[in-house]
C-alpha cells in the first residue's frame, strides 16, 4: 500500500487478511539507544523515546491504553473505507513519511476538496489534552470524530455511516472483540482505538536529546548556538516550553492577518475578541519533517519561519507581547535552523500496517 516514494496510496488493493494477532502493536525500539522513561497506562508498558516525560502524558480514565485497541486503532488510522470514496484516511493527510502531517499547505479531501488550514503532526499528541489548531476538541477522542464527517476531510454522511462501512469488514470483528470484549462497532469504539494508536505515536531521542543527557557530540556547534538562542535572545522557549516545545496555549503572531479573510482562530472558541487570530503554540520535535508551517502553511521552510519572527511577527492589535523584531544576524538566523533541525528524533509506531482486514 505503499510505493517507494513513500507516499501512501489511497486506493489499497485489499490483500490478505491480517490474522488476528498477527501484527505487532508497537515497534520494538531500536537498539542501541539510551533508554527513556515508561509509562504505564491500563496494559501496556511503553517505554518513550529518550526526552520524553512519561508524568506528562495525558491518557483519559474512560480510555486507558490497551495493546489490543493500539491495534485496532492503527488499523482504522490506515484505512481509507472509513471515507466516502474509500479514497482518504487519516494517514492521507497525517503522513508517516512526512512527519505524520502533510506536504501540502492545506490538504485535499473527498473529492479534492481543500480545508483552510495546515494539518498539523499527530506526533507527540500523548501530551496533548485539547486538540486542533484553536484547541476546540477537548481530547483525542473528540477529535477522532471530527475528520470522518467534514466535508472536505473524508466526508462521511453521518457517524452511524461509519459504523455501518466498519462493521462490514468482517474482518473487523475479532479486533473490537479482542479490544473491547466483544465485537459490536460503536463511533466511540472507533475514536477510543483511534486515539490510542496515536498516544503511541511518539518522537524522541534527537541529537537534542542526546546532547541534554550528555553526549556533548550529538549537536553540531551551529546547533549549540541555536539552542542558546532559542533560550535567549529570540525568546522562543517563553511559548515553545519545557520537553515538548509547547506551552499548549494560544497566541496571535500575526500568521494570515493579511489573507482576504483573516481566520479567528481561538477566538471561535473563546468568543473573547483578545483571542482573534491565536492559534495553538505547535510542538517542535521533528519540526523539520513537517514543512510547509504554520496554520495556514503559509511559510515554506524553517528559516521562513525564523526570519518571520526576526522581524516580529505581523502587527495587528491581538500581536503577542512576546513577539517583537529579533534583530537576529545571519548567523544567528542559520544557528536557530540548525538547532530546530537537530531536534528530529526517532518516531515510535509510524510503520504502516503490512495489510488490512477484509
Ligand atoms: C483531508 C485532510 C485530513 C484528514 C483526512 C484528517 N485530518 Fe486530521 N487534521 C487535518 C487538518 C487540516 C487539521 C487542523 C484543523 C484545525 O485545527 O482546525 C487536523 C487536525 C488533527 C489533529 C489535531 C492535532 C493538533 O496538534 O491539535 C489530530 C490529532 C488529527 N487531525 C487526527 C486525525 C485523524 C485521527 C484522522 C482520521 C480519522 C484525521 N485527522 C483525518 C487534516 C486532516
Ligand atoms: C508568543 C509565543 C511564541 C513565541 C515567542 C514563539 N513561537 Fe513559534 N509558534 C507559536 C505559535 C502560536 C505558532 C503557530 C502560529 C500560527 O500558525 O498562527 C508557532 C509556530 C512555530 C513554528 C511552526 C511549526 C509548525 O508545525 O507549523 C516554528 C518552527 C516555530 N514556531 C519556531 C519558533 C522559534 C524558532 C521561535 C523563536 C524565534 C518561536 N517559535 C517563538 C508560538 C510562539
């Protein structure tokens, strides 16, 4: 189901059935490496990519993880029957190949169908409590939900739609008996499984990472700069804070105030005027894989995005009062980059599944 390209193709040919229990939940992390923390959440033991904090993870009660709907959940993540055409999934837009988002500054649905925003990473989503780039899903399973009815996502008349193309696939049904206890197909059971398979999803152990537990020759000099940077001069980590670069708040920058119809952002949510036009501070692990950036796309590279804040952001009245021209030098400018570049690390659980249920 996937070419050499790395891109995934949307249309599976439906081959062998995966025997149930067959495939591997989570990849075997590689050898070698520095051992990172665990966590343990309902079954599972999942030890997490050097750099990660396993106390930070947010998994809901109503949702502990379980190898079994890690499974599953990986599954339907892949399977693009879970859209109208049979053409999309959530991996169309979320590419393990480009970094879990999408080459495409904003991504085609059904239909060619194109959204207004940038789809961001689901990597590190295990830290994450409110999701979307204005914070409107109050979890991953709310979130789950969203993407399988939008009309310019995978545009599924209704969620008992989606219920009704799962449980066709017979080949579905010992999965939800294992994950669940027994074989009904509910949308909760959907988005449960959904949501536990991307709490797997993880990136960690960078040369950042390395360089932070000691290994003094995992960052480049350029990079050693740029990490002082971020620190210091160009203010970055006030937003971009603590293990997952993300303060998990809202700000104004100014990204797209000048497009025709500038979009509200968190201000959708709030209804607070002081919140138009802030948007989530995003994670920065594996950054560099995940171009174009910002909500709308609208900064091609990294160094687009560094000299956007060099010359501080785009005025407007809701601007950040963390964000103000930089006065960066070219150097200083190339060190950020490097920094940001060096903190692509290994991601746990991207490998597609080898085949589909039938
Ligand atoms: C057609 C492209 C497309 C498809 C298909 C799609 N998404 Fe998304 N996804 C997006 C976009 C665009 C956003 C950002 C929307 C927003 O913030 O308003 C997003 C946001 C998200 C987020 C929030 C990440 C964050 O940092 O807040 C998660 C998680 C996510 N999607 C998971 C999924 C899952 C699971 C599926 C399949 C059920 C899926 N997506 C299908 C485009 C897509
Ligand atoms: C005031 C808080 C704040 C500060 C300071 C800040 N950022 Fe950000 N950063 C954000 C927010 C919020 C976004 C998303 C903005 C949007 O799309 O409208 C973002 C987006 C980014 C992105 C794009 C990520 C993606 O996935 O699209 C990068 C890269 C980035 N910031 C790096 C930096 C660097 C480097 C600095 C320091 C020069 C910095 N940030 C300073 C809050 C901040």
């Amino acid at each position: 189901m996937i070419d050499v390209r790395g891109r995934i193709l949307t249309r599976l040919a439906l081959a062998a059935v995966v025997a149930a229990g067959a495939a591997v939940a989570v990849d075997a992390p590689p050898a070698g490496r520095v051992r990172g923390e665990t966590l343990t959440s309902g079954s599972i033991s999942l030890e997490l990519p050097l750099g990660l904090q396993a106390g930070a993870a947010y998994v809901p009660e109503a949702n502990p993880l379980t190898a079994e709907k890690v499974e599953l959940g990986k599954l339907l993540y892949f399977d693009p029957r879970l859209s109208l055409d049979r053409t999309v999934s959530c991996a169309s837009c979320h590419n393990p190949f480009h970094g879990f988002a999408d080459p495409a500054p904003t991504s085609k649905g059904v239909g060619g169908k194109v959204g207004a925003r940038n789809s961001p990473t689901v990597i590190n989503r295990l830290f994450s409590k409110e999701q979307f780039w204005d914070g409107r899903a109050e979890d991953l399973e709310a979130q789950a939900k969203g993407p399988l009815t939008n009309p310019v996502e995978m545009a599924m008349p209704s969620h008992d739609a989606v219920v009704e193309r799962v449980a066709a696939v017979h080949g579905y049904a010992p999965y939800f008996k294992k994950a669940f206890g027994d074989e009904k197909v509910t949308i909760d059971r959907i988005a449960q499984a959904i949501a536990s398979y991307e709490r797997t999803v993880v990136a960690g152990n960078s040369p950042y990472d390395r360089y932070v537990a000691g290994d003094k020759d995992a960052l480049s000099a350029a990079a050693q700069r740029g990490s002082m940077l971020f620190d210091g001069k160009a203010n970055c980590r006030v937003c971009h804070a603590g293990f997952n670069f993300t303060d998990e708040s809202y700000h104004n920058l100014g990204v797209g105030m000048d497009a025709a119809k500038s979009d509200a952002g968190r201000e959708e949510v709030t209804k607070q005027e002081g919140d138009r036009g802030a948007f989530k501070t995003p994670t920065l692990r594996n950054v560099a894989q995940t171009a174009p950036y910002m909500h709308d796309g609208s900064e091609a590279t990294l160094r687009d995005v560094v000299e956007f804040y060099n010359r501080g952001g785009r005025p407007n009245p809701q601007l950040s009062k963390e964000i103000r021209p930089l006065g960066l030098s070219a150097r200083d400018v190339d060190d950020l980059v490097a920094f940001l570049e060096a903190l692509t690390g290994e991601v746990r659980n991207a490998t597609p599944p080898a085949s589909l249920p039938q």
